[in-house]
C-alpha cells in the first residue's frame, strides 16, 4: 500500500485510514449541534465552561441542587417597588378634643348704661325725676335715687295722664311733659272727691277742684268670668257714688278672686284697694287696684272716710 502525503509528508496508510473514518463522525455531530439552536450559546461557545446544571420543576420541589464548590452564589435580587404590593397608608389619627386649643373665653362686657331712665336706673338724675313727679302732684312717697317699682308706678300714672305710652321709660316726649309741668284737670269743682278716670286708668284725689295726687290704677277688663257656678262680667260701672263700707285690713273675696289690702267699697262688691300688681292696663275683676302704699295714703294721710263721693267716667 502507497503512503499518504500530509503536507509535504508521508504518513502511513493507517493513518490515513483512520482519519476517513472520524470524518463522517464529525460531520454528523456537527450537523445535529446546528439543527438544534441553529448558534452556539453564547454560555456553550466552543471553549466556554459549562454551564451549570438547571432543576426542573419537578425536581425543584424535592431537592435543591448542590452547587458546585468553585461556583460563586449570586446576591439575592432585589425586588423593585412595583414587584412589592402596595400598603395601605396608615389611617390619619383622628383629632381629639385635646389636640386643639380651647377658644378663649371672652371677657364679659360691662352692659351700657340704657340711654334714657327706666327702671332698673339709679342716681342723682332719678333723684331729680323723683322729686318732679313728686312736686307734680303724681303719687310717690320719697326721693331715694333709686329707680324701682314705686317711681315706676308714678311715670306710668304721668304717662297715662298725659297720653303718652305707657312704657316707663323718660324718653324725649316723656321729658318734654314733665318740663311743661303736665297735670290732669279734674271733672269735680268742689268738696272731696276720688275721681276713677277708666280711659286714662288713673285715680284722682281732688279737693275742690285741685287734683292733690294723681296714683296708677288697673280696673275691671270687661270680660266675663265664672265664680262659684256663676258667670260674672269684670265691670267697673260708671257714675257718681259713695263709700257705703271698708275694711281695714288684708280682705279675701268671697267669690274667691284673690285678696285686697284695705278695702273701701263704694258700689255693690266694688272696692278701690290695694294690690301688688297694678300694670297699664285694666286688669280686674271690677274692682279699682292701686298699690298697697297708695291705699295706706288715702286711708291715712288724705283721708277717705265712709260717705266720701267716687265719681267713675
């Protein structure tokens, strides 16, 4: 057998045999490598070590793979924010009534001084308001500065006396009257006479044709009424008459109508006495109210014995 030439060279026949026998081999190989991936991984490169060996599923659930001592584990990954599920936000803490100051508590204001005298006003100005109804002839005992349920009974008689409304208060008009001097005039001309005015609601006590107090009075309303099983009309009658009796002392009404301090009884039930609510208006139930202290003056002071005329317009 005739000896091969390799590169200039003779090489044997057996040699030469052999090599025609791995050639195929290598062709096929290298035919199946292309078939499969049709490139080499860039992890499996001619040359390149091997990759490590990758657990399937079903292996993964049982075993873990022990690595290889050369190979060097690689850092946990980090998980980015969107691979994290979102928190809830924490809740807002509710404010509590602590957590805000309390509003400061305002100082309290001196209340202003009412711009006109009325009750409740005390001073040398009422001392003065006092003593001009006094000198007017208008029912109050005394001039103490002091603003009270008397002085007030005595503006409401000037008031009334004078036309003007009936609200206590020293206002313009009211001051203007008692400036002028205003005095009611009496309807009698002579002797003594207690006149009961029921349009004006004031009582008189005139002496021959001088009116010497003029006092607040509430007569009867008008209205009917029941009493014992009775029905009563709150009439305070009309006309010329006379005290016909009294009783000097706290009276109760036998109809059960409340008590009248020192009555004097000029017709039928019909008295002028003293109570301790005389408002503006008629009130009654017929009878002719007046303050206690009122009373206590006609009886005692002015003098209002039985036989004394009462003339009702």
């Amino acid at each position: 057998m005739r000896n091969l030439v390799d590169g200039g060279r003779q090489q044997p026949a057996a040699v030469s045999r052999a090599r025609r026998l791995v050639a195929p081999l290598l062709a096929v190989s290298l035919t199946t490598l292309s078939l499969a991936g049709c490139a080499w991984p860039s992890s499996q490169a001619p040359g390149a070590a091997p990759a490590p060996t990758t657990t399937s599923p079903s292996t993964r659930d049982t075993a873990s793979a022990t690595p290889s001592p050369s190979a060097t584990p690689s850092p946990t990954p980090t998980p980015t924010p969107s691979a994290t599920a979102p928190e809830d936000p924490a809740p807002s803490p509710t404010p509590t009534a602590t957590e805000e100051p309390a509003p400061p508590t305002p100082t309290p204001e001196e209340p202003a001084a009412p711009e006109y005298l009325q009750r409740g006003s005390t001073g040398p100005e009422v001392q003065a308001l006092q003593q001009r109804l006094i000198d007017l002839g208008y029912f109050l005992q005394s001039a103490d500065g002091d603003y009270g349920f008397a002085t007030q009974q005595a503006v409401w008689a000037f008031q009334k006396a004078a036309g003007l409304a009936r609200d206590g208060v020293i206002g313009p008009k009211t001051q203007a009257a008692l400036d002028a001097g205003y005095r009611p005039t009496p309807r009698s001309s002579s002797g003594k006479v207690v006149e009961i005015d029921l349009d004006r609601q004031i009582v008189m006590a005139v002496e021959d044709g001088h009116v010497v107090r003029t006092i607040n009075t509430a007569t009867g309303t008008g209205k009917t009424f029941e009493a014992k099983g009775h029905t009563y009309r709150a009439t305070t009658p009309r006309g010329t008459f006379h005290v016909y009796m009294q009783d000097d002392g706290m009276h109760s009404s036998t109809l059960e109508l409340g008590n009248m301090w020192r009555p004097k009884y000029f017709t039928g039930g019909i008295a002028i006495h003293g109570s301790t609510s005389i408002p503006t208006h008629p009130a009654s139930h017929g009878c002719v109210r007046v303050s206690n202290a009122a009373i206590n003056w006609l009886w005692d002071t002015w003098g209002l014995p039985i036989g004394t005329t009462v003339l009702v317009y």
